[in-house]
C-alpha cells in the first residue's frame, strides 16, 4: 500500500482498465522502474517509506501549488484563499511586470511567476497560466485536403514532395475548388544521417521543420549563384530530375535519404556561396534572435551529428550536452561555420512555410494550413540531446494491450517526465506549440489524450509491462488554448482508439476538435450499427480514412485484407475475412442507398467514393477531411502498422487505381478528382447554417432523413 500511495502522488498507475469492468494491476517492478525514471528510489522499502515522508513534508510546507490554472471567462481571477494570514504575494508576468496586493483581475493572457512569502518565513513560487476559456472556433463549415506531403510530387520536385508543391495544391485547391484547408503530416526534422527512419512521425525534433522539404530553386539566393558554381549546380539539378523520374516514371520508391543528399550539395552552393543581402541579412538576424537558444542548440546538435553521428551519448563526454559542448563551437571554426549553416536552412525553411501559409489564405482558405504535431521524438535526436533534462531516461511511449493489440505497442519514443514540465513552468512544451503554430491555421495532435495520460514502457520490457503516467491535463491544455488563442488558430486532437472516460468532454469544453474515422462511427453502446450522421460530433474532423488505415477504394474492393493475409498480418481465415468484410462493407452501401446518396445504377467504386463523402457531409461535422489519395482510387496505405521491411511504409507517391504514380499536375487534371472536390465545394458552399446537413435547412439532392 506504501507503494501504492507513493506511485498515486507522483502519477504513476498501479492499475489499469482495457475495457468497462475489466482492472489490470501493474507490476512492482513495472511501478519501481517508472518511479526512479521520475527521480524517486522506490527499490526497497525503507526507500519507498523514506520518499513519500519526504514528499507529505514537502506538501506541508509549500504554500502554494506548482501550477496554478485561470481559464479566463471563469470566475474573476483572485489570490489563492488559503494562505497563513499575512502571506505576502508578488507576480511577475511573462512580460516582465510586477503585480502586488490585489491587482490580480488585471493580470493579462500569459504564463506569470507567483511567489509567496508566509511570516513565518517560508516561500514558495508557483507558474500561474491565464488562458482564454476555448480555443478559437472556425467561422463557418469547410472541407480540406489530407495530404502525405513527401508523397505529392510535381514536375518540379527533387524526388519526393515539398513545399513548392504544398504552396501549389493550397493555391489551386483553394481557388479551385474551395477549400478550407490543407492537413499535413509533420513536417518536423528528422533524425540525421543515412538511412533515416522515413517515419514523420519519430523525428529529431518536432520544434523545427526539416529542410528537406525545401523548394531549393524558389531560394532567393539560389539565382544568384555565380558562373563558377553554377556547372555544379547544374549536375545537381540533373541529379534531381533523375531521382524524381525514378519515382514518377519507373516505379521506384520515394527515397528521402537521396533527395537529402542532392539537396544538401545544392544548399551547400547556394547558402555557402552567396552573400545575404542587407534586407534579407537582417530578416535572418531577426529569426536569430527570434528562436533563441533553442534554435542554437539545433543546429549545433545538427554539426555535431554530421561530423560525430547521430548517436550522441556515443559522442565524447563535452559534447554530450548543449551547454558542455559551446565551448566546443566557440573553439572550431569550421564547426561554429557548420552552426550557422543550419541555422540559415531553418531560417529558409520557415519562410517557404509562411510563403504556403500565406497563399492559402490568398486563395481564400477560410483555415489555411493544418500542422500535425508527432506524440514524440526520437530517442537519439535534437530534441533528446538539447532537452534532456525533460524526458525520462530509459522509458518509451507506447499503448498497452487492446482488442487490435495483444502485446501492446512501443513506439521507441521517450516520454516528456511531468514533473521537469511543471518544474520548468511549462517552457519546452509552451515553445514547440508556439514554433509549429507560426503558420498554422490550425494545428492537429497526434494521440491527443497524451496531455492526460501516457503509457511508459521500461526500457527492455514488453509493452505489457508498461503503465501509465498522468500529466496534469489542466495545466497542459490551458498552454494549449493560450498559444492557439495567440496563433489565431484551431486545435484538432486524434482522439482514436482508448480513450478514458471524460477526456473526449474535457476537450470539447475547450473548444478542441476531435477526429471522427466513418468505419469506426458505430452505435457501439446499443445496436452496433453505422451511427446516423445526425448523431456524430460537431466539432469534429469527419474523413473516410487516415494515413494509418486503408485507403476508400481499398476498403471497399476488399484490398485491404488481401494485402493484410500476404503480408501474414490477419490469422484467420482468408476467405471468411474477406467475406466478413464484404459483408460490411455492404452494409455500409446499402445505407447509402436507403438515405439517397447512392442511387439506383450508380454502383461502381468512383461512385461509392462520392457516396462515402456525401454521408459525411451529412454529419453536422464542422470540418471534413478528403484524403487525397481517395480523390484518385489509390488502394495502397501510406502506412501499415506492424509492418518494418514488410512493406514500403512512408515512401509511396501519389497513384491511380492502377497504382501508377501521378504529379500534382495529373492530380489537378484527374476527372475523378474534379467530380468529389466540385460536389464538396457546392454542398459546404450551400451549408449557410455552418453546421453541415445533420441538422440545416440544406441536404443533398433527394438524401432522405436518417
């Protein structure tokens, strides 16, 4: 029980429920690992007797809390009431102000320092969040494109998709065919070196985006290169063009680890080889100042892993820390050169992405560009090496055992330690939403209900030894509303999966969209059938489909689990699978058919697709999310969990239903493409009750009510 009780102050779960009535208790051994990763010894007793005596002592004497939270809109913002009389109390705001007595209802927006001072001498200092009640709402009903980013290439790509061509689809899908908005995948660094994990999802780091994805011709710079680089350059240019006809025209996959190596060589010409003008020097002398350490620790990071590897706690003992290794810098020219080499290709990068932002906002874009934010970073990256006092050393993120899972997941991902957070008023946390909402219209969170509760796996333990580790969701979606509220822009959460009671509630009364999957929108509770459109969520990101599952076509041809029994994926019976999902998948077609939005005779694949769309827009879902490869018939997953070197995860280009590669350009002219974005941009532009067919005035052409 004093385990037990030590585990519960510190967040850490003895116990655990998969399913309604069904408890899992946790290991000792499972609770005494997690518990030393957050600097607490529970190995013996005396140990575990000795921690929490000191922790209720601890609490005793603090006066005030370690996180103070205001949702502004609540109750008038007052000074905590129990205190000693004459406790006297000092804010400092994040601005730098001075805030004494009883002015607290004038504190602003921000994240404040308080400090308390008891007469009996005792002190204390608190991190005080004032945040608006909700994140901001969008104004009206829109549609949006779902996108692979390195999987769309153009004519102009360097062998896998870029900014070019986000800034390309925005413009045309927007003034095309209407758009709201653009969905991304991360686009943050990744893990240096070769070969690199293609995954978006385990970058290096998630605070700044990886060059890669640059559009190097549209530098400024680039034009200015002289005669006596320019040859190079040109051999680098056929390089290029010989990488993308590698994938667009001889079915080769999409190989970022070539695509880096031209562009680095290209970026080597251009950035080394041609001085900054003045206006441009001091835009980057102001993005300097701007980022900060941060952005010196990356690049630094970024050095040392080009002359050292990536694997940094291989590297000597001074170089294994941010602050041990400037000294490192200051003394080697070349290196210090090397710093301020990726620190211009951060600078570059962010400024392609404020030039897609931008115009997709010119298009007339009513949300813009939507970020995804990975649930965690690589072990060996940027993010681990300059922030290593925030994660817990020797623990991964995972999932724990479900219906889909037997053996639970691990996703080799260190988890952020709550503690260093709240210890550190939040600041790693507060300064990589605010560098990923830069040029977001809004910003959506891989495994959302991470801000209340993560599964930490011990390091060389299975996923079914691992337990969760509870944050303080309170303090952590008050950072969240405040820095979107700043940015202007929504919050969407992928809330698929587990999900603890009360947490789907807890972000919607903030204002934090979740994300509505049509296979898995079922009356779980009481029939088990399709739920009615009527019945999904508002606010929410309705879609067919994601990168993780099969593609529309796929789902509906049966493909999926073709291809899950080739790999050796599915253990049962081939033939009853598939006649299992043929029979769903029926079903499915049928109910399109009673409520209108499959007629009679139109029965092939591209019809059903448009079918699939219109139930969705049925919903009264205020955003709806068109997977692009759903546009064209592509039937393969961009990626197939549980699967390595099974299959190409991560590294397919845009296809037909013949699986034939097609650029932008041929995705722009598709038919099939034009007939679904047309008929999505009529009905959302129609919806003038901006809360979708579920329950206004407008419905499709003969849909009858459900």
């Amino acid at each position: 029980m004093t385990l037990a009780r030590l585990a519960a102050r510190h967040g850490v779960a003895t116990a655990y429920s998969p399913s309604e009535g069904v408890t899992v208790p946790v290991s000792d051994a499972t609770v005494v690992a997690v518990l030393g990763a957050l600097g607490v010894d529970a190995t013996t007793p005396e140990a575990v007797a000795a921690a929490l005596g000191a922790a209720e002592r601890a609490d005793r004497d603090r006066l005030l809390p370690r996180t103070l939270v205001h949702r502004r809109g609540d109750e008038p913002l007052r000074p905590p009431v129990d205190l000693p009389s004459g406790t006297r109390l000092r804010v400092t705001t994040e601005e730098g102000a001075v805030v004494t007595g009883r002015d607290w209802e004038r504190l602003p927006l921000g994240v404040h320092t308080v400090a308390a001072q008891a007469p009996d001498g005792r002190t204390s200092t608190s991190t005080l969040i004032v945040s608006p009640a909700r994140v901001p709402a969008p104004e009206r009903r829109a549609y949006g494109l779902l996108v692979q980013l390195y999987s769309l290439l153009s004519q102009r790509s360097w062998g896998m998709g870029d900014l070019g061509d986000l800034r390309e689809l925005a413009g045309w899908a927007g003034r095309t065919h209407g758009a709201g908005f653009i969905q991304v995948n991360p686009l943050h660094a990744g893990v240096p070196g070769a070969p690199t994990d293609p995954s978006p999802y385990r970058p290096s780091s998630r605070r700044f985006p990886d060059p890669v994805h640059l559009r190097i011709e549209e530098i400024p710079e680039y034009a200015l290169v002289g005669p006596e680089r320019r040859e190079e350059l040109d051999r680098i240019l056929a390089e290029a063009a010989e990488l993308r006809e590698r994938v667009l025209g001889k079915g080769a996959l999409i190989d970022r680890d070539a695509v880096w190596e031209v562009k680095r060589r290209a970026l080597e010409l251009v950035v080394g080889g041609v001085e900054l003008g003045p206006g441009r020097r001091a835009d980057f002398h102001d993005f300097l100042a701007d980022r900060g350490r941060p952005l010196e620790d990356h690049a630094t990071y970024q050095a040392l892993a080009e002359r050292h590897g990536h694997h940094w706690r291989d590297w000597p003992e001074e170089l294994r820390g941010p602050r041990t290794a400037e000294s490192a810098v200051r003394a080697d020219p070349e290196l210090a050169a090397r710093v301020d080499f990726h620190c211009r290709l951060a600078w570059l990068t962010d400024r392609q992405l404020a030039d897609a932002a931008a115009t997709a906002r010119e298009a007339g874009m009513a949300i813009g560009i939507v970020h995804d934010l990975a649930v965690g970073v690589h072990p060996e990256g940027s993010d681990a090496w300059a922030q290593q006092d925030a994660f817990a050393t020797g623990m991964s993120v995972g999932a724990p055992p479900d219906a889909f899972n037997s053996r639970g997941q691990d996703w080799g991902l260190p988890p952020w330690r709550p503690d260093a957070l709240a210890a550190a008023g939040y600041a790693p946390y507060r300064g990589l939403l605010r560098e990923l909402l830069r040029h977001a219209g809004a910003l959506r969170i891989d495994h959302v209900m991470g801000l209340f509760r993560l599964w930490w796996v011990p390091e060389g333990h299975e996923p079914t030894e691992g337990t969760y580790v509870r944050y303080d969701a309170e303090a952590m979606l008050a950072v969240l509303v405040l820095e979107a509220h700043r940015a202007g822009a929504l919050v969407i959460g992928e809330d698929l999966g587990t999900v603890e009671p009360g947490v789907r509630e807890e972000l919607a009364r903030r204002g934090v969209f979740g994300t509505s999957v049509l296979w898995f929108e079922r009356d779980w509770a009481g029939t088990g059938r399709p739920l009615p459109p009527a019945r999904w969520r508002r606010e929410c990101v309705a879609t067919a489909t994601t990168h993780d599952l099969p593609s529309t076509a796929a789902r509906l041809s049966g493909d999926h689990v073709a291809l899950r029994h080739r790999l050796g994926l599915a253990d049962g019976d081939p033939v009853r699978d598939r006649a299992a999902d043929a029979a769903e998948t029926a079903e499915w077609l049928g109910l399109f058919r009673r409520l209108g939005l499959l007629p009679e005779g139109e029965g092939d694949e591209e019809a059903a697709v448009r079918a699939v769309h219109r139930y969705l827009l049925a919903s009264p879902a205020r955003m709806v999310g068109v997977w692009l490869p759903d546009a064209v018939g592509d039937r393969r997953p961009q990626n197939l969990p549980g699967t390595w070197d099974e299959y190409p995860n991560w590294r397919l280009p845009l296809a037909g239903p013949d699986g034939q590669p097609l650029t932008l350009e041929q995705f722009a002219a598709s038919p099939r493409a034009h007939a679904l974005l047309h008929e999505l941009h009529t009905r959302t532009a129609s919806d003038d009750t901006a809360d979708g067919w579920g329950s206004a005035r407008t419905a499709p052409p003969g849909a009858r009510s459900v």
